[in-house]
C-alpha cells in the first residue's frame, strides 16, 4: 500500500531563526499565520505546530508576539538566550624583511548569545514520534545540518515514522542548506522539500 503523507498525522518542528534567516537570503520573510494556514489546509491530520526560538529575558514585544502565535495554534516551545564571550583572535606573521614576529587582532571580543534550542527540537520530535504504533509524518523546517543524525537515527529504530525537511535549496551562490541534510536523500523515508516551491502562500505581502 503507498503511503500518503498528507494523510498521516502529521507533526511540525520549526527553527525559527534558522529558516528565517535562510529565506530573507532568498529576499521572503516568513508570515506565521499563513505558514500556519497553508500546514492546516495541506496536512488534513496535523496533530501540532510547534514553534522553536530562542528569546531574550527582558523583550517583552517578542513575549506578546509569541502569545499572538500561542493563541492562533503554535506550540510555543521557547528557551532563554545565554550570552558566551568569545575572546578576541590573533594571528602572528613574520616580516620578510627584519624577520620580526608581529601579532595581529584580526577579531576582537564580542558577547555571543544561544539557546540551544536544536537540542529542544530534538528531544520534542524523539518524544512524539519514537512510540508511535501507526505511521507518523514529521516536518522539520531548518536547514540545520545538526539535525542529521537525529533524522537518520529515528528512521533506522522506527519503520513508522517518515521525515520532511523544508529547506531552502543547496546551490553554489546560496549554502544556506547544510550539505549533511542533502545527503540524507539517499534513505528511504526521508523528503528534503524545496520551501521556495511555497513562499507565495507562506510570505509576508
């Protein structure tokens, strides 16, 4: 029996800032109610949204955006931004002619913020789909190439579960994609999806 995948419940894992900003390099920003609408319309058994982001402690305007998000269908799945200081580079070189060694700063320091929020993906999607007695479709929206492993280690334990990345494409001018995701393609269960095939209905006008 073929397998349709819209017809499967279906589960949506989304890395915010990751598919963001690999679409604004192909010049669509993302409107969420839309993306929303159009996994509604499209995947008939959709069983959740969920929505992955990194946020600051004190922004209050991104806490009444995700509420906004909340409140239309998303599983918030939010984490905290911690700040790293990265120390600032040096590369040493000798001049040629006095044979002197000179140090240069090449990058200075600068405070680096993460969340994590991969891991949070992964452990979500492992502890939908791992279970499941019946065919399950995950869709993950990222170009991450972390998520790699996670993919073709849920495939390999589960016959049931079937995985859709939506992604920009990998091309020469464009590496936004993570070469560890194209990959994949050769195992079965697995659908790296073009997410510019679908920026009319997911774009902000």
């Amino acid at each position: 029996m073929k397998i349709k995948l819209k017809d499967l419940d279906t589960f949506v894992y989304i890395d915010v800032s990751n598919i963001r900003n690999a679409l604004r390099i192909s010049n669509v920003e993302i409107d969420w109610n839309m993306l929303y609408d159009y996994l509604k319309s499209t995947y008939k058994n959709l069983k959740s949204v969920k929505y992955f982001e990194g946020i600051d402690r004190y922004d209050n305007a991104k806490k009444e955006e995700l509420e906004k998000l909340k409140t239309y269908g998303y599983k918030i799945k939010s984490l905290e931004r911690k700040s790293y200081n990265e120390p600032p580079k040096y590369r040493t070189f000798v001049c040629k002619n006095c044979h002197h060694k000179n140090k240069v700063n090449i990058s200075k320091k600068y405070k680096k913020l993460k969340s994590n929020v991969d891991v949070y993906l992964c452990s979500e999607l492992m502890g939908d789909l791992l279970t499941s007695q019946k065919h399950v479709h995950a869709i993950i929206l990222s170009c991450d190439g972390d998520y790699a492993e996670m993919i073709r280690n849920i495939i390999k334990k589960s016959s049931n579960v079937y995985i859709s990345v939506f992604a920009t494409p990998f091309t020469k001018s464009n590496n936004y994609l993570s070469i560890r995701l194209k990959k994949l393609e050769r195992i079965d269960r697995y659908y790296l999806v073009n997410i510019l095939n679908i920026k009319d209905r997911i774009r902000k006008l």
